[in-house]
C-alpha cells in the first residue's frame, strides 16, 4: 500500500511539472504578442480581463475500448462531457486554452485491466478529470473563427465501489475493493494519465461578445500506447463551443 501511495504521488509531481512547464512556454510566447498590440480605443493598455474568453463545451464523448471483444469487458461507452475553461488572448491568432472537463463511467477488474463494464457487470463507478492545455491557432474572419488546438492534457482518475456493490463482493482479485484498489494503482501508474489532446471548432458571432460553434476534439493516451501498446482509454467528442 505504501510503494502504491508513493507512486500515486510520484505520477501527480510529474504531471503538475509537465504542465507548469507547458503553461509557461505558451504564456511566454503569447504575452509578446499582447503586450505589443493590445490596446483600447483610446490607445492605452487593456486591462487583463478584456483579453480573456470564457469558455464552455457541452460535448459526448466516446471512451474506446479495442478490447472488449477479446476480453470481459463493456463496449465503447458514449458519455456526456462538459467542461469549462478560458482562452487568452482573445483576439491572437495564437493563444493558450486551459480548461478541465468532467464524465463518470464504469469500469471491472480483468487480466490485469481496468476495463469499461456493462452496469449489470460494474465494479467500480469512475470519476475523470481531463485536464487540457492547448495551444490554440486561430483565422479570423470576419463573422467567424476557425480554431485549432493540440498540446498536452491528463486524464485523472478515480474509481469508487458502484452503488449497490459492497467492499466484500467478490470480485476478480478476490473482492471488489481489491479490483478498485488496482484500478486507481494503475490509472496512476506508467503515465497512463498523460495524453495529447488535439481539436478543431468553428465559432460564429453570434453578438460582439457572443461566439458559439461545433467543436470536435481527440484525446490519445500516449502514455498507454507506450507503457501497454494499446489505444485503451482514447477519447473522442463531439459537441457545442461557447466563448463569452
């Protein structure tokens, strides 16, 4: 249990690095930009809430599972994915998007694997936070803007026993809080939590301080395609941008 925390904490310390890191670089390489070009009507200084968008995406979202033939497992679930976040700056062709999105879905224990379930056949009920940090490349046109972001993102997760399962059920290690037990070791471990996010949208003014749009958008688990050599985990939605 204790090597477990350890490396829990371990994966945590090295995902809060790579995204310092990344949000440093991206904010160094924009400020250029706004120091030299953002000014009011009047040709002095905006202030720093002008030059931010506030962003909300309601989205479904496909969690694959390549393996569910192969393996005792749920097929590709659908879920519901809405996440918010801001865009700085708002009027550069280049920008930074951080934002955080949120599902829940559920998950069994089998040869070593967290697995999507079936409710009928769930252990665990599991909680994601996708943490996003792109770099966003924008046209802009006159009543509209094309989008397209890519950059590093991580994929927390946290896996509960499901309603109606009890911590002495059995379960493939022998009980159901062992299987969660490994579940959350594993989220954890190997990098499996870093992936590369990669979107496109196409926004419309809907007013001056308004724009909405389609947004579809891939999240690919490097670290699982590294660490296990699978695509187990990839994350595809499609869904409604709003800015502002």
């Amino acid at each position: 249990m204790k090597r477990h925390n350890a490396a829990n904490r371990f994966s945590l310390k090295k995902l809060f690095a790579i995204l310092l890191i990344a949000s440093t670089c991206f904010s160094s390489l924009i400020s250029q930009e706004a120091d030299a070009n953002v000014t009011s009507s009047d040709g002095l200084p905006e202030g720093f809430i002008y030059t931010l968008d506030f962003v909300m995406e309601f989205e479904g979202c496909a969690y694959i599972n390549p393996e569910y033939k192969e393996l005792n497992s749920g097929q590709s679930p659908i879920n519901f994915q809405p996440s918010i976040g801001v865009l700085w700056p708002n009027y550069s062709w280049i920008a930074v998007q951080p934002s955080v999105s949120f599902f829940y879905m559920n998950h069994l224990w089998y040869e070593d694997r967290a697995l999507p379930a079936e409710i009928e056949n769930r252990t665990s009920t599991t909680f994601s936070f996708l943490i996003n940090l792109p770099a966003v490349f924008s046209i802009i046109l006159d009543t509209s803007r094309f989008q397209f972001s890519i950059g590093p993102s991580a994929l927390l997760r946290f896996a509960t026993l499901a309603s109606g399962i009890s911590a002495e059920d059995t379960g493939y290690l022998g009980s159901a809080a062992a299987d969660v037990e490994a579940m959350n070791n594993r989220f954890a471990q190997g990098g499996r939590w870093f992936y590369i996010s990669a979107g496109i949208d196409w926004l419309y003014h809907l007013t001056p301080q308004l724009r909405a749009g389609p947004v579809l958008k891939a999240n690919i688990p490097l670290g699982g395609l590294i660490t296990d050599k699978s695509a187990q985990g990839m994350l595809f939605s499609i869904g409604i941008k709003i800015c502002r």
